[in-house]
C-alpha cells in the first residue's frame, strides 16, 4: 500500500508540472497569433537520426536532438551529463574506477561491463559505434549537437540499439580565421581552459583545432587517504600508490582537430582526430549495511575486523566524508581517428564512406564496499587460521595489515576498426537508405597483468599485492551487417516504411581465473557465432506541413557471447511505437508524443559467480539471462517562442516495466526491475533580451530535470537493513546560466557567464550494491558553480 500511495503521489507531482507548463504554453496563444506574422518562430533543427540529413519533425524516431545553448548551459562535457536530459532516459556513473556509464531508456538499462559484451544503448561519435563500455566516460570534443534516439534503432544502427542510440556530432572547420579562447573557474578547485583555432580556408582546405584543459577536486573527503599499496607487478604502469585525499577528483587535457578537404559540390572529405587523457580518483563510496553473519563461518573475520575498528555508516543522503583506503588515482587515454568521405553522384544519389580508428586504456583501482581502514587484528588473524585450517599463530604475520571487504583493480584495453558505407537515393516514389558495416573489436578487461581482480574478504601483507596470479579476459569481436531501408511515397501524404538488416557476429575469448582458495590457475577458452535478422515496418502519414503521424513495429537485439566458457544468448526486442509530431502557430509551437510497447526476451545481467545460487566462486563474473522482460509508456515533448527572446521547453516520460520468467539462479526470491524510473520530467526556460548596448544582450537560461523514485536493488526482497538502498529517492537536477553575450573589445567579443550544476544539492544514491555481506552506494555528483570568460576574434 504505500509503494502504491508513493506511485500515485509521483505521478500527481509529474502531471501538475505537466498541466503548469501546458498552461503557460497556452497563455502566450495571443502572442503566437500577434507576432506570427512577423516571426518565423522555432527553426528547422537538422539532425541525421536516418543517417541522412533531415528536418527532425520529418523524422518518425523519438528524439531529443540538444542544441550548443542546451550543452553549455547544463555544462555537458561528458555522457554523464546527458543524465535526464530526455524523456525516460537515466545515467548514472558505475560504482569502481572503470568509468561506465550506466544506461536506461524505456525501461531497459544497458551496462556492458565484461569482456566482450554488448550495450542495449548504442553511444556513436560522428556515427562511429563505440564497442567499448569501460573508459566511455571521456572528455567529448567540439560538440555541434547531440541526439537521443529512443526506441529500437536495429535496422539502421544495428545490434546492440534495443532500447536506442546517442549520437554525438562534432562540429567541421568553418574555413574562417577564428580563436576563441574560454576560461572557466568553480568550486572545489575547477578550472577549464578551452582553445579553439579555426585556419582559414586554403584551396579546398580547411582546419580547426581545440586544445582543452580541466581539473577539479573531488566532491566527498577520503578517510583512508594516505595508505599506501603496492602493486608493483609485470604491468609496469602500476607501482607503489598512495590513497588520495578526495573522491571524484579530474585532471585532464584533451585535444580535438579536424581537416576538411572540398574540391568541390560534390565531394568532402573530413579527417577528425580526438585524444583525450588524464587522472582520475573514483567516486566515493559509502557504507550503508554491514552483515558479517551473512556469509556464516566465512564473514567472522570482517566481523571481528570491523568489530576493532568500525567504519561510520552512511544514509540515503551523500556523506561528506567515507573511508576509501583502497581506492588510488586511476589513469586513463583515449583516442580516435575518423575519416568521413561523401559522393554527391546526382542531385538523388550520394555515396558515404567512415572509416575509423579508435583505442583507449585504463586502470582504475577502487574501494566498492565503502568499509575502508580495516586492518588484521589478532582476532581477525586467528578467525583466518579457523577458516583456513591453520595452526594457532601461523598467520600472525598479517596483523596490521589491511583487511580488504571489496576493492577492484581494474586495467582495461580495447582497440577497434570499423567501416561503414552508405548509400542514399531519393526521388518522388522512393527514398532508400543502403549499407554495410564491418566492425574488428579487440580488448582486454580485468586486473592489471599478475593482480587480482576483485580483492574481497582480503588481508593484503603489508599492503603488497602477490603478482603471481591471472585474472582477464582478452577477446576479440567481430561483426558484418548489411541494411537497407525504405520509405515509398504512395502518395505526398502517405509513406511505407520497410527496413531490414542482416548481422553476423563472431566474438572468441580467453579468461583466466585465479582461485585462491585452491590456489589454482583455471583458463577458460570461448567462442560465439551468430547470424541474426531485425527488420522494420512503418507507415508516416502527413495530413499538413506541420504535421508528421507515423506508427512502426521494430525488432533489433544486443549480441550474445560467452564468459568463462558458459554461454548466454542474445537479448531480443519487439516493439510497438506510434507518434504524432507537430508544429503549431506558425512553428511558435511545436509539440512530440510517442507512445510505445516492447517486450524483450534473455534480459542480460552481470553477475559474480559468488552470488548466484548455489555460489559458484570459481566462474569469476558472468553474463546470465535475469529474464523477460514488459515495458510500456509515453513520452511527450513541447517547445514554444510565445514572444520573441523567450524559448520554453517541457518534456515527460512515463515507463511501467515488470520482469517475467525469472531465472531462479540469479534472483531465487524474484527479480524488480531497477534504475527504471516511472516518471521523468524535464523544463527550460531562456529568455534573451534585446541589445543593452552596442550588439550586447543578456541571456538567462535554467533548466531542471525531475525523476520519480525509484528501485535501485534487483531482488524481490531485502532484510530490513537494507532499506536505505533499495530506493533511490524522487529527485530535482536544477542548472542555471546567466551571459553577458558579445561584449565588445577591441575589436573582438567577449561572453561572461555565471554558471550552477545541481543547484538543489540533490544527493540521491545511484548505483547500490548488495554483497550479501554489506551494502554500500556512490552517490549524485554534489552542487558546483562558477564563472566562464569567453574571447572570440
């Protein structure tokens, strides 16, 4: 009964903000109908959703396409701050330090977080897939926009879109002489400096380059900041690290070029090169429950080791302090090569080529549990000795030592090839969009060569790690697909939509295990072959020029693989969508609604093998089938200019998912779907004033993202001492921006800006984690704010 009032109560909260911004829209209906005649109203917004370029009301896809005013103001800089910025769309950072960002849209979340698995929500840059979710949180380079595509995007992104895509689009050389130079300053120590160079314009070349550099203080204090680790090993990028004295901290450079080659009309080459590398600490990580009792005989060493020195326990609400003793500065280096060719053949005909490159490493070691400053007593020593079976002292060299609850090393690797062609008529009856796609992905998770992976329930001597041990995965993926799509035009009003892919994947892969108890090297070779269909059908129907409706049925999947040699299969979708685009009061107005319905079939979850049932230490982590899975839901999206220099936008979404078909192994007592939060509701406002003098106006722009509550644990049920994580509070994200724009000096302009993220210092837990034995989350990045000067010439 009271999830059922909690429920009721979100979804009043969500339709009264909806019912507040509808009636504002519609107070300015004099407005629209006064000034429409001398106001164009809201511009055409081109984005390429159909791997094409199209008006986005002509495109029947849910998107959200963010403009540079959207991105500068909600300070996005990475995918994790896309977080809530469409409707039914959640982000959250992965507790350790592999920086994977952690999907949901619609109802299916997408994590991608051992070696070779695939996403459920494809992230593309410059329409190259990124195969790799650990690293992904990067620095983006010059953004021109963003678009979130929701809903299956199997026929033209392929495997691996069955929830959507996010497609970042960096910006082209204007071929103009031109610098702008931005410097940024906020709390806990930031500091941006941007550059960007744009080369004028020579024969049929151009240039630009950017060069950025940012740093930062973590946001939560470490209480185990000073102990020290050895992990000096055959990986020599590891060595002797010292736990830092703040979570969350950055410090990075970046650099972003891009050449341009045009000899004519009809043909452009473009060459972007985008690198990025830097330090990092992890987030922090709180300690909310701790159950030795749990694990029976097993947890009387972390009982007596916490009994000697217990850690303070954490809440729902972030603390400002944690003890990550195992935490240390992570390392991590991107970069990415991109070549986009494009024929136009005839006025109806054109030829697209992207040949790409990318790579990145990273190493990243962090405190999960949250129980840092746990060090072997003689209780605990002895405790070790009676699990063990060893004589009365002879482990006595440990005391002192740390005692390790859950920590991560983690050392990550992947390189990838990809090319695409693509190929596009269109003429009065038909419009086809063609492709083929071979994609070469080869990696490396796990821990840093001769490491353990995951350190729980560990008394490390003298904080040396043995470097004796394997545990990693390498793999390798490869895919061919082939598409095509098309839309007949039976009539100016009426379209038939037919879409069809064909992927065949092909993914091998070696992992090597350490059991410690056995004192065993286990090697377990796997190999995946699969060649799978989606299709599409669809019909767009205009009754005006303002006017889009359009219905579709879709199919698409995430591949499948195998880990340690056990094999999972791919997650399936098939979805219903319809939706009505459309542009009212002369386009002052324009308003998006889709309604849809997807069933997925072999949901894929992570597990370790320790927690399945019955506990299978040995495996290491898996991917296994957490079962099927029903969403349904709306989202709807509004934008309005109802007086010249005022925009409003509103967005909402509502997803009702439920699991069936539970597979007992991994969830015994039943299986919630989490991270999937029912209501999520986005506002902005920006109001632009005329000219206060010369060419210099003022903008104010706020932004705020509200998200019901929602379940963050996946089990059915939980012991009551686990209350505080298995929901994830209803919360506001509130961002804000004031400009003095085009300030003129000498000759050149400058922008001052005043800037807040977060400013309702909301600090919900995001990412929980049960360990049977404690439990512990990271939290929602606290409240920042500073001041940006920009200079262009």
């Amino acid at each position: 009964m009271k999830n059922s009032n909690i429920v009721k109560r979100d979804a009043r909260r969500a339709m009264l903000l909806a019912s507040s911004v509808l009636a504002s829209l519609g107070f300015g209906g004099t407005a629209f109908a006064q000034d429409a005649s001398e106001d164009p109203g809201l511009q055409d917004i081109i984005v390429t959703a159909q791997k094409r370029e199209q008006s986005l009301q002509d495109v029947p896809i849910a998107i959200t396409a963010l403009s540079q005013d959207a991105i500068r103001a909600n300070r996005i800089t990475n995918v994790l701050d896309l977080a809530a910025q469409a409707p039914n769309l959640a982000i959250r950072n992965a507790a350790g330090g592999t920086r994977i960002p952690n999907f949901s849209m619609r109802g299916s979340v997408s994590f991608g977080s051992v070696a070779g698995q695939d996403k459920a929500i494809s992230l593309y840059l410059d329409g190259v897939y990124i195969g790799t979710s650990q690293g992904s949180t990067f620095e983006l380079p010059d953004l021109e926009r963003i678009e979130v595509l929701r809903g299956p995007q199997g026929t033209l992104f392929g495997r691996n879109a069955t929830a959507g895509a996010i497609s970042i689009i960096t910006r082209e050389p204007s071929g103009e002489f031109g610098l702008r130079q931005l410097v940024s300053y906020g709390n806990y120590d930031q500091l941006r400096s941007s550059t960007r160079v744009e080369l004028p314009q020579v024969g049929p070349f151009s240039a630009s380059l950017s060069y950025t550099h940012f740093e930062r203080t973590g946001d939560i204090r470490n209480l185990g900041a000073g102990t020290v680790w050895d992990r000096r090993g055959p990986d020599t990028r590891q060595g002797v690290q010292v736990s830092p004295k703040t979570l969350g901290d950055e410090n990075t450079e970046s650099v972003f070029a891009a050449l341009k080659f045009e000899p004519s009309d009809a043909f452009k080459m473009v060459y972007k090169f985008d690198y990025m590398n830097g330090s990092f600490t992890p987030q922090g990580s709180a300690l909310v429950v701790i159950n030795p009792s749990a694990l029976g005989a097993a947890g009387a060493p972390l009982a007596a080791a916490y009994a000697a020195n217990p850690v303070p326990l954490a809440t729902k609400h972030r603390p400002k302090a944690v003890n990550n003793s195992f935490s240390t500065a992570g390392f991590q280096k991107v970069q990415g090569h991109n070549l986009t060719s494009k024929f136009e053949i005839s006025d109806s005909l054109s030829l697209t080529n992207i040949l790409a490159y990318r790579k990145s490493y990273l190493f990243g070691n962090a405190d999960i549990a949250g129980a840092g400053g746990l060090v072997v007593t003689p209780a605990v020593a002895s405790a070790l000795e009676t699990l063990q079976n060893r004589p009365a002292g002879s482990l006595a060299a440990l005391i002192g030592s740390p005692y390790v609850a859950s920590g991560s090393n983690a050392a990550v690797f992947g390189r990838q090839w990809s090319d695409e062609i693509q190929l596009n008529y269109d003429s009065d009856f038909v419009t086809i969009t063609a492709g083929a796609i071979w994609f070469d992905l080869k990696g490396r998770t796990g821990s840093p060569e001769g490491l353990p992976g995951s350190t729980s329930l560990a008394a490390i001597l003298n904080g040396k790690f043995a470097t004796n041990q394997r545990n990693l995965t390498y793999f390798r993926n490869k895919s061919i697909a082939g598409y095509i799509q098309t839309e007949f035009h039976l009539t100016p009003e009426l379209d038939v939509i037919g879409g069809f892919r064909l992927t065949k994947d092909k993914k091998t892969g070696t992992s090597y295990v350490y059991v410690a108890t056995a004192l065993r090297q286990d090697v377990y070779p796997s190999a995946y072959r699969k060649t799978k269909p989606n299709y599409l059908i669809g019909v767009n129907y205009r009754p005006t020029e303002d006017a889009l409706i359009y219905g579709k049925f879709s199919t698409a999947f995430v591949s499948g693989g195998s880990v340690s040699g056990i094999d999972y299969e791919p997650e399936t979708v098939k979805a219903w969508e319809a939706g009505a685009k459309v542009d009212f009061f002369d386009r002052r107005l324009r308003t998006n609604i889709a309604l849809f319905k997807a069933d997925y079939d072999n949901v894929q979850a992570v597990s370790g093998g320790q927690f399945l049932t019955p506990p299978q230490p040995t495996l290491g982590t898996l991917v296994l089938r957490e079962g099927d899975l029903k969403t349904k839901g709306f989202e709807m999206e509004a934008t309005a200019v109802p007086v010249d220099g005022i925009t409003l936008g509103f967005g909402a979404g509502y997803t009702k998912s439920r699991f069936t078909n539970v597979n007992p192994v991994l969830r015994p007592v039943g299986a919630v779907p989490t991270i999937r939060p029912k209501w999520t509701t986005n506002l902005s406002a920006q109001y632009e004033t005329q000219p206060l003098f010369d060419d210099t106006t003022m903008l104010f722009r706020v932004d705020g993202v509200w998200r019901a509550r929602m379940r963050t644990l996946p089990n059915a049920t939980y012991p009551a001492a686990f209350d505080d994580l298995v929901y994830s509070d209803a919360m506001w994200l509130v961002n804000a921006r004031i400009a003095l724009r085009d300030i003129e000096i000498g000759g050149s302009k400058a922008e001052l800006s005043v800037w807040g993220k977060n400013l309702t210092d909301s600090d919900n837990p995001l990412q929980p984690i049960d360990f049977r034995f404690a439990g512990s989350t990271n939290y929602q990045p606290a409240r920042t704010y500073g001041v940006d000067l920009v200079f262009e010439f």
